[in-house]
C-alpha cells in the first residue's frame, strides 16, 4: 500500500492551474478544474494516479499543513 500526496500547482505563462499526485510508484498531473468544490480536484489527482497504476480507488483523505492532501487506502473488510 502507498500513500499519495496531491498538492495544488498555481498556473504560470505557460499552463494554468494543475493538481500533481505523488507516489512511490510514480506521479500524474492533472488540469484544476475550478468549477469545482475544493475537495474535488485533488480526489481526482488521486484517482487519475490509481487508474494509471491500476490501483483500486478506496481511499480516506487527509489535510496536510502546506495545503496538500494525503490520501490512504482503506482496508478491506475481512470475509468480503
């Protein structure tokens, strides 16, 4: 199991505002989509970065303090 950490990249002169998600395996960035809720974007950094590695999205969020997020997998439940 990897934890991901999405963080808000702000836009320059040539691209505008991104979401990168880390992990060990790797990364993804993906475009901010400013419509929308806050929370929003970066579950979808997480989940681009799943889909890339195959990974099953089944995760809890967390703040950090520089404003990224932490995403962990939960486990799954015994017997199911």
């Amino acid at each position: 199991m990897q934890a991901i950490i999405t963080k808000y990249i702000g836009p320059s002169n040539t691209k505008g505002a991104r979401i990168k998600a880390i992990a060990s395996a790797g990364s993804v960035t993906i475009s901010y989509d400013h419509n929308q809720d806050h929370d929003e974007p970066f579950r979808a950094g997480a989940q681009a970065l799943c889909a890339k590695f195959g990974w099953e999205f089944n995760h809890c969020n967390g703040g950090l303090p520089d404003g990224s997020m932490v995403w962990v997998q939960l486990p799954k439940k015994r017997g199911a």
